[in-house]
C-alpha cells in the first residue's frame, strides 16, 4: 500500500471537522496514511519536506492556495505527487488544473486511479531582507502594485472569509485610486527583450492569472511561451476602467502604460526602496532583487484523466 501524508490548513474558508474526518476516511481506502497539523507556514512547508525525504507517493494539502503554495515547494523536482483538496477562498490551482472543486470529489479521485500531470512551476531566486532566497510558484508571481494589492487584503482576513474574491476585486480598487495616481517607476525588468520600468510587475505561466473567483484576469493574449511578464510602468485613474476591461476580455499587455514581455528569464530589481512580493499569495517582504526561470515540468500534481476534466 502507498503512503500518503494529509497536511490540511484548519484556518481555510470552508474547513470543517467533517471535511478532514472523510479525508482520513477516503485516503485510507488506498493509502497507509499518516495526517500531520501544521503550526504554521514553515511547519507545514517542513512536513512536506520530511515527507518526501522519506519517499512517500502522495502529499495531500488541504485548504486554499496557501496551504498548496507552501506544501508544494519541497515537492518541486521530486518524484512525490501533490494531491489537492480545495476548501479555501479562491483555489485558483484547482481550477486552473481542472481538479474538482468539491471537496469530496476531489478526495475521490485521490483514492481512485488519477493521472499524474507534470505541471510548470516558477523558479524566483530573491534577495529578500538582505538574504537570499528561493520560491516556487505554482501559478503567479508579482512584485510592486500586485503584491500591494495582496498585503492589504491579508490584512482583513475576514473580509476574504466572507467576501471571497470581492474583497480582492475592492481591495485592488482602494490601492489604484488612493497609491497609484501619482507614483514614479521604482522597478526595473530585464530581459532578452530589454529592460523597462515601471512601478509593477506580474508573471503567469498559465493563460490565465486571478484571486477573484471565478472571474479570471488575462494578462496576456496568447499562451505563456513559457513564461508572460507584464511591467505596469503607470497606471492614470482614468484608465482604471479600460484596464478592468482589457484584463477580463482581450489581456492587459496591449493597454497604454503597460508592457508585455514573453521571454523564459526575467530579472527584476527595485529602484529606489525594497518593496513586497507575492508568490500564490504568498508575501515576501522588502525584496530588492528578484530572477523569474521556469521549470517546465516542475512538479507532479494528482488530477483527473483528460476525458473526466
């Protein structure tokens, strides 16, 4: 019998005693499974470290996108498989990967015969509070106006239990209209293509970026080749709404003051102060330097055969 190890995140929107109760009941149908309580980030990013030192076959998280970005780190490049239990806010990894999105659907196919699909990830080196640092993102990356959007809204975490993805779509809002009307480059972002400044910038490695539901933003028109990077080198209020326009309809890289770069490395450092990150949600303070590669088939994630998708 398999092992697996369920690592679940109690703090998630939709978690429940009753959840975590048919997740031990499911797995253990296929798996010899030991279910592990993070304390934490750090422990649960630990837990699945452990894991898959001792080559257990499945790692299951349990939660939004958070607990999954944490848990997935020391998974990429591993012959382990993330499985995905979505219970959280958004749980754009599940969507975006065609993973049910029920709870008790998506345990099922764990303990049934799933394929395993060899998803992209990026590789983000940082320089982070003086020290080097690396991160993997499992869909989106941002520094600057992106990651700002993202500290506000954590700071009202029950805005985001009761909310949901309209919180996010509020808070963005309140940073354009109060913070970016008048504010100067303060990135800069290398590339084959050469460099731009701006005072924002976002990467996806999928044909899709959001943490608004099920309204899913473009930044770029076409398929991510294998990486798009989108530098907001200014941002008028009185563009906000083409830009919302242009972001659900068509893709924001063809939108004045915006530039869209499609090149595998990018290198992004910051002009004149440290500024946040976001990695899946995931805030990364006060980062001067950061280099963006992909890894193509980075990692293994449990998910339905094509035919069931």
């Amino acid at each position: 019998m398999d092992r697996a190890v369920l690592i679940a995140n109690p703090a998630a929107s939709q978690f429940s005693g009753g959840v975590h109760r048919s997740a031990q009941r499911i797995l253990r149908r296929r798996y010899d499974l030991e279910v592990v309580w993070p304390n934490n980030a750090d422990h649960a990013r630990q837990i699945s470290a452990d894991a898959v030192s001792d080559g257990v076959a499945l790692i299951v998280a349990v939660g939004g996108d958070g607990i999954v970005h944490h848990v997935a780190q020391p998974i990429v490049g591993s012959q382990s498989t993330l499985g995905i239990v979505p219970v959280g806010t958004t749980n754009v990894v599940a969507r975006l990967l065609g993973l049910p999105h029920r709870p008790t659907a998506a345990l099922k196919l764990l303990a049934s015969n799933h394929m395993v699909i060899p998803a992209p990830v990026m590789r983000v080196a940082m320089v982070s509070e003086g020290s080097e640092l690396i991160r993997h993102a499992l869909f989106s990356m941002g520094i600057g106006v992106d990651a700002e959007v993202v500290l506000r809204a954590e700071a009202e975490p029950y805005r985001k239990y009761s909310f949901g993805g309209l919180h996010y779509a509020r808070t963005a809002m309140s940073v354009v209209w109060s913070d970016l009307r008048h504010r100067e480059a303060e990135i800069t972002v290398t590339s084959a293509a050469g460099t731009v400044t701006g005072i924002g910038a976002m990467a996806q490695i999928h044909p899709i970026y959001s943490y608004f539901g099920k309204s899913a933003l473009t930044l770029d028109d076409e398929m991510p080749d294998p990486l798009s990077v989108l530098v907001i080198e200014r941002l008028p209020i009185r563009r906000t709404a083409s830009v919302l326009w242009a972001a659900i309809r068509s893709g924001l890289g063809g939108v004045p003051g915006m530039t869209l770069l499609r090149r595998p490395a990018i290198d992004i450092a910051t002009l004149e102060r440290p500024l946040p990150a976001q990695l899946d949600g995931e805030l990364i303070p006060d980062v001067t330097r950061a280099q963006i590669t992909v890894i193509p088939e980075g990692i293994r994630i449990a998910g339905p055969h094509p035919s069931r998708r």
